[in-house]
C-alpha cells in the first residue's frame, strides 16, 4: 500500500479551497493519480462502501454535471475539530461546604470588588446549582481546529490520509446506514443515504492549481446539482444528545403553541427559557453549546447551504432537515429567547452571573466603583450561529429559492404529541411573503377582468445585502470574506476572485465597486459598513472601505439593500445637482474621497449600555433640555399607503424611540399591535417600572437582614437613585449637576405628591407620557410577590426579574419583552450619545473614546444615514462610524441645517 494525501496545502497567491480555520499542513502531499477530468463540467464522486479493520474503504469515480440522471450528495464540513465546548468532570467535592470553601465550588459566584475596602460577596448562583445537580460536569470553551489530525482511508485500494472530521462523517453514514436497514419506513432516507458523495478535499487534486481554480468556479453549480448536501457539524457527545431533546421540545411547544384552541392556554404570556415543558437549563446550554460549532461560522458554508435545494444537519448519528433547524432559531429569535440563550451560554463559560440574583449584584458595582468591569469574552460569539441561519433562510428568499416568510410548525395529523415518536411527527411550512423592499410593483390591467392589478418584480440581490448577513462568519483567507459571497450576488460588479491581490486591494475594489453601481441617491450604503475601530485586522484602509474581514458586531442601519426606511442625506426635496455631485472626486493615490455634506452638531456625551442600562439611560437624557429640540418626521400608514409625517416628541418619547431605531410604522387608533407607538412606548415604561421593582425587591430583602451594613447602603443607594431618576424625568427636569439623590423617607413623600398630581389633573400629564405614573409604581410596590416554590420553578429569573414581571398584566408583558427585543438590535455593539443641541442618538462603540478629538454628526449627500466624523485637518475627515440621529433621519436635517449652516465639501480619508 501507498500512502499519499489529497488535503489541502498552502500555495503562496494561489485560489485557496472552501476551508475555514484551516491549519498549515507540515508536508506538502505527494501527486496522487486520480481519474482525469475530460470535461469542463466534469466531477469526481465517492462510493462509500464499507469499513472494514477500521479502514474505510471508498471508489471514485468521474461524472458530468450535464447528465439530467445525475445523483449524488454533498458535504460542506470544517476542517478540524468543529466543537468549541467541552467537558470536564465535576471535581469531589467531598468535604466542600459553603461559605468555607466558596471559591472551589463550580455553582457560586465572586462578585466584583463593590465595598468601600473593596470587599467582595461570595454566594450561590441558582442556575448554576440547578445545572450541577442534573449535570455533573463542568463546561469550558477551547478551540481545537488547529490540532489537525488525519487517518487513514482507501480509495480505489490506495491507502490515503484524510482529515479526521471527514473520516469522522463517513463513519456516521455507514452508522446511519445500518441505523435505516432496521428501520422498515427508512427506504427512502436509507437510499439517500447511499448516494455517492462529492467532497472537495477529496473530490479535487489539490496538487493541481488549475482544477482547482477551475472546480472552484464550479462549486455553486455542484451544491446547487445535489440532490441532498449533508451539513456535517460534528460527532455526538453528551451536550449534543440533549440539544437534539432540547430541539424536539422546542418544535413540540412552537407547534401545540401555534395550535392551541383551549381558552385557558396563556396565548398572551411571554415566552422566557423557564416554561417551556422538559426544558431545563442543561438542555439550554446544550442547545448553546450545538450553535458553537464552527460550521455554523464559516464563509464558505454560506453558498454551499445557500445553494442547496435539500440540506440536512448531521450531528453524529442525528439527522435534522435544515428547516427544523430554521424553525427553532426563527423561534428563539422571535420570542427573544435568542438573546437570553447567548447570554446564558456566555455567562456560564466566562465564570460570569448566570441567575438574575447574582447579575442584580453585579450591577451595583457602579455604585461602588468609577472603574468599569474588564468582562472575558468568548472567542467563538454566540450570536453568530443564529446571524447566519437567519441570513442563510434571507439569502434563499431573495435568490428565489425559497418562500420569504418565516417558518410555522405543525404536528404531523394533528395528533397528540409523542415524545417516542420520530422526529417527522413535524411539518414546517414556509408561507409565501412578500417584501415590498425586495420588489418593484407594475401596475398591469388585466383585460379579461377589465382591472388594473400588480405584478411583483424581485429586485437583483446586491453583493452588500449578502455581506451584512453573513458579515460575522470567518475565512482563513481574508480575502475570502468577498470572493466566498460572489456567486450569490445578482449586481454584476464587475468583481472576480484575485488571489494574486492582497486584502488591502481587494477591499477597496470592492467599497468602490459597490458605490459606484449603487443609485445616486444610496451610492454611500457602503459606509455603514465600516467596522469600530478597535475592531480593524487589516492595517492601512482608508477610514471610508470596510475591513470585511473584521466582525460589525452590529446590524448595519443601512444594510445596502433597497429599503427606503431612512433617507438622511438621500431626501426627495434636495436638490437634484447636489445629488448627482454627490461623489465630487476619488483619488488613486490618497484613496480618499470627496462628497457634500452638512454638519449638524457635535457630540458632547456618550455611554455604553453594558452594565446598568436604565440608569446609564436616564442618566444621559436627563442632560438634555427638557424640550426636544428638533420637530422629527415619522412614518404612518394612511389609507393603505406609507408616507412620512412631522409627530411632535417629548424628550422621553424621542429617548425610547432613539433606543429602538424608530422601527415602527404608525397608524391611527393602533393600539392592538405590539409594534405599534403605544406597545413599544407602554413596553419601555414597563421596562423602567420593573428595574425598579427588582431594586425595590432587594432593599426591603435586606431591611429584613441586616441593618447595618456597607451592603445595605449600596442597595439603598441603587434603589434611591432609580427613583431620583425617575422623578427627574417625571418632573421635565434638566439636569446639569450631579442627580440629587433623596432618602427614603424624601421619596416616598415625591411619590405621594405626584399620586396626588395625577389625581387631580385625571391622569398623568402629557411630558411624562411613556414613564410609569407614580400610581403604577405605588400598586406594584404593594402587589404580592410570587411565592418561593413559584421562584424555584424558574432558576434563571426567579428571584427578582420573575417577581417584578408578574406584577404586570400578561400583555404588559410581552410589551416589556418586544420593547428590549427590539432595543437589543438596535444598540447591540453601540454607544447612546447626546449633542450639543440635546438630539439623541447611537453610534459607534469608539464614540467619545479619543480625549484628543471631537466626534460630529454629518448628514453625508448619497448615504441614507448619518455619520459620526472626525476631523483629521482642514476639511479632511476619518469616519468614525454609520448613526442613528432622532430627528434627522428622514431627510428633516438637510432643510433644517443646510440653510442654518449650509453645504460644505469635505474628503473622506
């Protein structure tokens, strides 16, 4: 027998294979003979065949892509290990007692230094216990795709060596494959089953550049031709087995929730991880510890799924249809369960508060301490597995390929569930949807009917769009994260693959590309894309071209699509030769750029919303002039069409809006939506009342306790400046000190004054509109808590956040809900900043993080949002980053500001 590899070496310039995380191979493989390739459509498959002393043994063969009889399954797989959590056994804890031993118990939690000496709280974290007792190991993050190692398999009766992950995939088909000999209703998964593979690593003569440039450019055709593509993600370990039941509980519950026709079922309760049916927190983190896996992260998996017409997941011997797969993350993302599950999951692996008890303490460190908190991070982030199967089901819907909406579960007959059952008890069905920014409408008359209907036109998929959903995945190659997206785009740029261009090259073409096939009136989208500075990999771009090989951590306001939502600098009223000027020069040498822009104002205070959000918040807006001060525009729906308006805001109505985007569409008399005005501005009062309440709930847990103690002046403290906060906003006030914090008896009596305020007048006054009325708070200070047993039921949340949302109604809930859903996309990797003038607005994380410089809000002609500048000299600029500004996001700033400060032409450097 010979010994020889057909993996992937590296090439120095040469097109790279479809490989994420790759590792360099010590020694080059020595040429295999494999069979020709006569045609330019020509492929090489795999027969698997059998395993036989530990060996798998294979055949090849050579087919073409023209032949209509064609049969044959893919494999999209990392190279390397893919799984990112492991375990460790539980250490004895033989003679381990609380408090003694705190520090070696896996289950407690060390707050950060919040004493006046710098003492520290030791105590139990109820998630972590309740998952210690059903789980005795303890989980940690590693990555080992770098400890490449690779086995021995034969092909044609050649012995080669193959990256163990592949071997690992193959041993799970003939598994499967034995699995379905038994199975008397598996005939037809068992002959997909047996279907000859392609595989790139083996598929393609990696010692022959040019079939490898040459299958590369095949490669969307050969995931497209499949006839099944099979997403390896790995083998099976113990967090996997309880993913897969925390999977098939999720469907159970989406579906019988869908369904359910008893009027005691609580269709209007919010969903959080505690009541869904079996599901615990092990199988939480499970679920979590599944989504780490690297397939879910890598760029070249992005066309390889986009293009399947029937992909399945398999993990180990398990199989799932892609679409449950969507169906659970399109469920986790609509109830916003997808946050709370990142969370849960980043918190346990970096040793941070996992149950609200512990998080609550952890809030008062910025009570104690001006420093902030150095947080570990993850090296895997949690998010991006849900990013990239919502963009992969996006892509899909744009292309063509699939219907648009988001998909809805049913149980298979309408029988009862069985929890014994195979797991096609379900069926997902993805309704028909339309998106109006995703077509053109035609008016055609219909002469047969003697009327006039429409007639949707998809618009072509342009190359940003596919950039901002997949922005986060990860290439080997930076160069990568443009040539790996290029077959799905339908905007003809003009860019191919060029590996012979280093990434500085490759990402200036490309902004300049994207900007000048754009329309003149969006040509700038690309600049929402620029990544936070901290963020840069690739040294040397001017400040206008995206790094795309650098995480945005953020969802771009302007997403490069042909959504019209805002229209800053590209507004019907401005003058149509401005706009056509829009782009005044581009310099070869200086890279730089000139445009027409406005200047609105500076920014005079910024925060973060990482720690203490709600005072962080009001802690900002209570800066601002008590008057808002700009009349901003909104939309509305009127007799069926969309149009903007001019809606007068109180400072607290523009706070809540400016925190959510302004996503929402007005109408008159809406009440009954939850994304109307009055359920999101209803949710962020809620969401103010019930931070109050949990502070509430531990000052009088330790009025009980102790009574004289650095720990009960903290939480005193807390909760006294939550209702300062409150009662300065109540009141309009503006506040250029430092808050003045009362006692508790002072607020009490504030709070006694305002319930007779509100009596009197009938009601709260219309600049306190979206805050609790101090009559709310009085009723839910005096509402009964749940009881202990109840708290228990719920780990995670049941000690404060639980108790304080039970004291609102069931739809006063889900409003709390959708508001911070809605608040978590729009801040997710922002800053909250004021200007000068007391606009509002989010920005960039590197806001206000230069002592040196002044960051400004420019309106930039062509760019459908605003910008944050920062002068480098004269007229010449550095972009900070894309904003969101209330008041001047629907084309108000340029009548506003071109005429008080006119249009200036400055360079983009």
């Amino acid at each position: 027998m010979c010994f020889c590899s057909l993996e992937e070496y590296a090439v120095e310039d040469g097109p790279p294979m479809s490989a994420w995380y790759q590792g360099p191979i010590e020694e080059p493989p020595t040429a295999v003979r494999v069979p020709d390739l006569p045609k330019p459509t020509s492929i090489r498959l795999l027969d698997i065949m059998e395993s036989q002393d530990g060996i798998i043994r294979c055949s090849m063969r050579v087919v073409d892509l023209e032949d209509e009889n064609l049969d044959y399954a893919a494999i999209p797989y990392t190279w390397g290990n893919p799984i990112t959590v492991y375990e460790e056994p539980m250490p004895d804890l033989t003679g381990i007692t609380f408090p003694e031993h705190a520090e070696q118990l896996p289950f407690t939690h060390r707050t950060s230094p919040i004493g006046p000496k710098h003492e520290v709280l030791y105590m139990v974290d109820s998630a972590k216990l309740h998952y210690y007792s059903r789980h005795t190991h303890v989980p940690h993050e590693k990555l080992r795709w770098q400890e490449r190692t690779h086995q021995e398999i034969e092909v044609d009766g050649i012995l080669i060596h193959a990256e163990e992950n592949l071997l690992l995939f193959f041993e799970a088909l003939l598994e499967l494959r034995e699995e379905m000999l038994e199975d008397p209703c598996g005939n037809k998964v068992d002959r997909v089953m047996g279907l000859p593979i392609w595989v790139d690593a083996l598929c393609i003569n990696q010692a022959d550049l040019a079939e490898r440039a040459t299958q590369v450019q095949l490669m969307g055709r050969i995931y497209k031709s499949a006839h099944v593509v099979f997403a390896w993600v790995g083998k099976d370990d113990r967090l996997s087995v309880l993913a897969h039941s925390a999977v098939d509980m999720i469907l159970d519950f989406d579906a019988t929730r869908l369904h359910a026709t008893d009027s005691s079922y609580p269709k209007q309760e919010e969903v959080t991880l505690s009541p869904i049916p079996g599901l615990t927190v092990v199988h939480w983190f499970a679920l979590f510890a599944l989504f780490q896996r690297l397939w879910f992260r890598r760029a070249w998996v992005a066309q390889e799924a986009v293009f399947a017409k029937n992909i399945v997941m398999v993990c180990g011997p398990t199989l799932y249809s892609m679409d449950f797969i969507l169906a659970v993350i399109a469920f986790l993302e609509a109830t916003g369960l997808d946050h709370e599950l990142c969370q849960l999951g980043q918190n346990f692996l970096t040793n941070r508060p996992v149950s609200d008890q512990t998080q609550l303490w952890e809030k008062l460190t910025s009570f104690s301490s001006p420093e902030p908190n150095i947080k570990a991070e993850l090296q895997v982030k949690p998010r991006d597995a849900v990013s990239f199967i919502l963009g992969y089901h996006h892509i899909r819907a744009r292309l063509g390929l699939c219907n648009a909406g988001m998909p809805m579960v049913y149980l298979q007959d309408d029988k009862v569930v069985d929890s014994s059952a195979n797991k096609a008890r379900w069926n997902v069905h993805i309704p028909e949807t339309v998106y109006l920014s995703d077509h053109t409408v035609e008016k055609v008359f219909n002469e047969e009917f003697g009327m006039t209907g429409i007639r949707f036109h998809r618009r072509p998929l342009r190359l940003l769009s596919i950039l901002s959903n997949f922005r986060d995945l990860e290439a080997t190659d930076p160069r990568d994260k443009i040539f790996a997206f290029l077959n799905l785009a339908e905007d003809d740029l003009g860019l191919a693959p060029n590996y012979y261009a280093d990434a500085r090259e490759v990402f200036t073409q490309a902004a300049k590309a994207m900007i000048r096939k754009r329309l003149a009136l969006a040509r700038l989208s690309v600049l929402s894309h620029v990544q936070d500075a901290s963020d840069t990999r690739i040294q040397g771009l001017p400040s206008w071209v995206p790094d795309f090989s650098a995480r945005l951590g953020r969802t771009p306001f302007d997403e490069g699509g042909d959504d019209d939502r805002f229209r800053a600098g590209v507004g019907e009223d401005m003058r149509e030769d401005m706009m056509e000027d829009t782009i005044v020069c581009i310099t070869e040498t200086t890279l730089s750029r000139t445009v027409n822009a406005i200047k609105v104002d500076d920014v005079i205070a910024s925060t973060d919303l990482d720690g203490d959000p709600v005072v962080q918040i009001l802690k900002l807006a209570l800066k601002s002039p008590a008057d808002y001060p700009i009349k901003p525009m909104a939309w509305w729906m009127d007799n069926g069409n969309r149009i903007l308006r001019f809606r007068a805001v109180t400072r607290v109505e523009a706070l809540w809006r400016t925190l959510i985007a302004d996503n929402l569409t007005e109408m008159d008399d809406d009440y009954g939506s939850l994304d109307s005005r009055d359920g999101l501005g209803t949710g962020f009062s809620n969401w103010i009342l019930t931070d109050i309440l949990e502070a509430s709930d531990l000052f009088v847990e330790w009025i009980k306790l102790v009574s004289n103690h650095w720990a009960r002046e903290l939480i005193s403290n807390s909760f006294c400046t939550r209702m300062a906060l409150w009662s300065a906003m109540y009141d309009n006030r503006r506040l250029s000190d430092k808050l003045e914090v009362l006692c508790l008896r002072e607020i009490l009596a504030d709070q006694t004054a305002k319930i007779e305020q509100e009596t009197e007048a009938d009601g709260p006054q219309m600049l306190s509109a979206f805050l609790p009325t101090a009559q709310h708070i009085r009723e839910a200070f005096h509402r009964p808590p749940i009881s202990e047993s109840e708290q228990q039921k719920d780990p995670i949340g049941g000690k404060y956040k639980r108790p304080s949302m039970q004291r609102l109604t069931p739809l006063e809930r889900r409003k709390v809900r959708n508001f911070e859903k809605h608040m978590r996309k729009a801040t997710e990797g922002r800053r909250l900043f004021m200007t000068e003038s007391g606009l509002f607005g989010l920005g960039s994380k590197s806001l206000g993080q230069d002592s040196n410089s002044k960051d400004e809000v420019w309106i930039l002609m062509g760019a459908r949002v605003p910008f944050i500048l920062r002068k480098v000299e004269g007229n010449r600029y550095m972009i900070v980053g894309e904003a969101y500004v209330h008041g001047i996001m629907y084309g108000e700033g340029y009548g506003y500001y071109a005429e008080w400060k006119g249009v200036e032409e400055i360079t983009l450097v």
